[in-house]
C-alpha cells in the first residue's frame, strides 16, 4: 500500500515490513499536470535508511467532454531500499476523486 496527496506537504505512506511509514518527497522528474496516456514521472522519497523510488507512467485520462469524470489511473513500479535490501513492487493505481 502506497499513499500520497497533493494536498499534503510532500508527504506519502508505505507498508514496509509490516508497518505503515511515514515518507518525505526527496525528488521529482517529469510531473502531473500535462498527463496524457503513457506520460511518465518518476517521485523519490525517503526517510532514515529507506528510499522508495516510484516510476508513474499513465494509463487512463479523462476526455475533455466528460465532466463526471475525476481521476487519473496509472501504472507504477516502486523500487524500495532498506539498508542493503532492495524489492521492486508493481502497482496500479489512480489520482483523482
């Protein structure tokens, strides 16, 4: 499980080993903003000896026309480190109400 939003101060949530924790946004490439299907981010964050790294890239956009729609879906890979230890992770997800 992986959370963030725009709303909050560069923060975002991820399960790791079992427990829920707390990640500051280190770094951006590319950006949310101009998105288009296969549009692609990368976000790094971190704290003490772990870092995720997040490869965005989207799949679904609303079309212009469509005024009930909200969101953003997207496929992503997370790259986490602990220490020595690294697991890569494949999600989907979206961003939107």
């Amino acid at each position: 499980m992986f959370v963030s939003s725009i709303e909050e101060d560069d923060t975002a949530w991820m399960n790791i080993g079992g427990r829920d924790v707390k990640l500051s946004l280190v770094s951006v490439q590319g950006r949310i903003g101009k998105d288009g299907v296969d549009t692609r981010s990368t976000e790094r964050y971190a704290t003490g000896d772990i870092t995720v790294v997040g490869r965005y890239i989207v799949t679904k956009v609303c079309a212009p026309e469509d005024e009930n729609c909200e969101s953003t879906s997207y496929s992503v890979t997370f790259v986490v480190t602990k220490g020595r230890q690294s697991q890569t992770v494949k999600a989907v997800g979206s961003c939107g109400c």
